[in-house]
C-alpha cells in the first residue's frame, strides 16, 4: 500500500475545492513552487498550520498522522461560511465559523439519522 506523502494530501485536498497547487500557493502567499519543494524537504511548522487552516485539517493529518474525521462538507460550502459576513454586515471570525460548522454537522447528523 502506497502512503501518501504531505504533498499528495495537499495536492488532493486543492484538487477537492477545485484549485491547482499553484492558486493554493498564491492564496497562502507562498511562492509558486513551494509544495513542490516539500517532495524532497520538510516544510515549516508555521507553513503547514497555514495550510491546515486553508484546508480546515489538522497539521497532523497532512502528515499522515491521522484520517479526517467529522463532517465532511462540500468545497462550496466551506467556501460559504469562509466569505460569509456576520451580523450588521461585519466579518466573521475563525471561532464564528467554528460554531457555524459545528451547527450545521449537528444538523446535518440529525438529518441524516430519520
């Protein structure tokens, strides 16, 4: 069995939201080739808790440290929650989409149980 690397998770992971590694990289503000250097160097700890965060996975499962668990919501949607604005208009922070993921894999798990 093939283990993946951290660069084939990420790669996985941008294919998901329908991104190439390239716009994953401008988004991050990383250079264009940084993951591509990851296939033969370690990555920075703050590197990879940036990409973790992007993606909304734990460090240790772009390690290979652990599976994803929990809901796993469409690209579409976390995208939602990532531009959506709060009351009167003013940015959500990153623990406001926490509790709103939180919500919606509640609702969705008691949904999918009747």
């Amino acid at each position: 069995m093939h283990d993946k690397t951290t660069f084939d998770r990420i790669k996985e992971l941008a294919e998901k939201r329908g991104k190439s590694l390239p716009a994953v990289s401008a988004d991050l503000k990383f250079s264009d080739n940084l993951f591509y250097r990851w296939k033969t160097s370690n990555p920075k700890a703050s590197d990879l808790a940036k990409v973790a965060d992007y993606f909304h996975v734990t460090v240790d499962y772009l390690l290979g440290r652990e599976e994803i668990k929990g809901p796993q919501f469409s690209p579409e949607l976390l995208e939602a929650i990532d531009n959506a604005e709060g009351y009167s208009g003013q940015p959500m922070d990153d623990h406001d989409k926490e509790i709103i993921k939180g919500l919606l894999a509640g609702y969705f798990a008691g949904k999918n149980k009747k």
